[in-house]
C-alpha cells in the first residue's frame, strides 16, 4: 500500500511538472489562424537556456509570408533585415535587449499577414525558427515538426503558425483584425496563470493524497 501511495503520489507530481512546463518553447501565443487575414499575436519566452537569462530572440520568416510587422518591446532593442537588402519582404527580425530572468516571462507581440491559402482539404502549418541566445548558452528553436517528432530528432520545435478554416483557442475571435497588442500579452499571461496554477494544484494533491491513504 505505501508503495502504491508513492507511485500515485508521484504521479500526480510529476503531472504538475508537465502543466509548469506546457508553454515552457518559444512559441505563438495564438498558433491557429484563419487565411487571409491580420493576426495579431505574440512569441513568448517561457525560460532561459539552462538557468542562464535570455538577451536575443532572433525569428526567420517564411518565405511566403510577404507582411509582418515585429512590435518594440521596452527594454529591447528591435532590427528588421528585408530579402532585397534594404526593401522587400522581412526575412528576420530580432530584439536584443534585457536580460530576462531565465525563470521569467516575456511576449514579443507580431502582426502577421496571414496568405489566403487554400485550406479545404488540409491545413497550412507555416515555422518560424527561432534562436533563443542567453548569457550564457543558445536554443535553438529550429525543427519543423511537432513536439514528438522534435523529441525523437533530440531537437526544439520551431515556433508554428497553423492556417487553418476552424482555429481553436478562440483564435477565430482574438487576434485578427484591430485588436491591439495587450490581446496576445493577456491571452499568453492567462496560459502562463493556468499551467503554474494546474502545477501547484496537482503537486499538492500528490502530496495529500500521500497522507489520506
């Protein structure tokens, strides 16, 4: 029985681990969007490269997003470099400021003019690799795939952009059109709020769990 206790016990600790971790990548804080529109959205950082705080965020634009517009973020320097030299398309775009705690968080906001791309039959997931470079070390946000073909490829995820006539997580409804800014941050803040909250609840249940059996 106390072996049996321990295991759940365990469990339940480790399953508040995984909720503290969930938006742990670089990462849009609304990833599901519908063609053809303005997403307003933010990337966010969750955590510095193995304790050390992040200085830059560096992200490479797809080729066939033709309009995005990084937002400044206080405290950090933003640069944009275009495809043609001076004009034309952005091809990356990266701030470098800080340092932000690596046990910290920050939303770098973005508006993405989403291609009308034709969606009927599958959608369209666009990456955006993205370099996480700290104090001291680098992430390297890169793999174009999901989480579990990235963990086999002992890989980071590139951040994703899924085009898509259904969008989940009310992205059908925020982020398109005039929201401003604080849209992504409160969206991203409130994941934030969820997965700390679900962590410290579901340790504690181990915890007790423990004790009542």
């Amino acid at each position: 029985m106390v072996a049996t206790t321990l295991r759940i016990g365990s469990f339940f600790a480790l399953l508040g681990f995984l909720a503290s971790t969930t938006e742990a990548h670089v990462s849009f804080t609304i990833d599901e969007t519908l063609p053809g529109v303005e997403l307003n959205t933010s990337l966010s950082v969750g955590h510095g490269c193995d304790g050390s705080s992040t200085v830059e965020l560096s992200i490479s634009v797809p080729e066939n997003i033709t309009s995005v517009e990084p937002q400044e973020v206080n405290g950090w320097n933003l640069t944009l470099t275009h495809r043609n030299g001076s004009s034309g398309p952005v091809s990356n775009f990266t701030w470098v400021g800080g340092p932000l705690d690596a046990h910290a968080y920050q939303a770098f906001p973005v508006l993405i003019q989403v291609p009308n791309v034709d969606v009927s039959q599958n959608n369209v997931t666009l990456y955006f690799p993205a370099i996480q470079r700290c104090e001291n070390g680098t992430n390297a946000w890169v793999f174009e795939g999901d989480d579990e073909q990235a963990e086999a490829a002992n890989q980071k995820p590139a951040p994703a952009l899924v085009i898509t006539n259904t969008p989940s997580n009310s992205s059908s409804e925020e982020g398109h059109g005039s929201h401003n800014n604080a849209s992504g941050d409160d969206q991203s803040g409130a994941q934030q709020l969820f997965g700390l909250t679900a962590a410290v609840a579901a340790s504690a249940f181990g915890v007790a769990y423990q004790f009542l059996l």
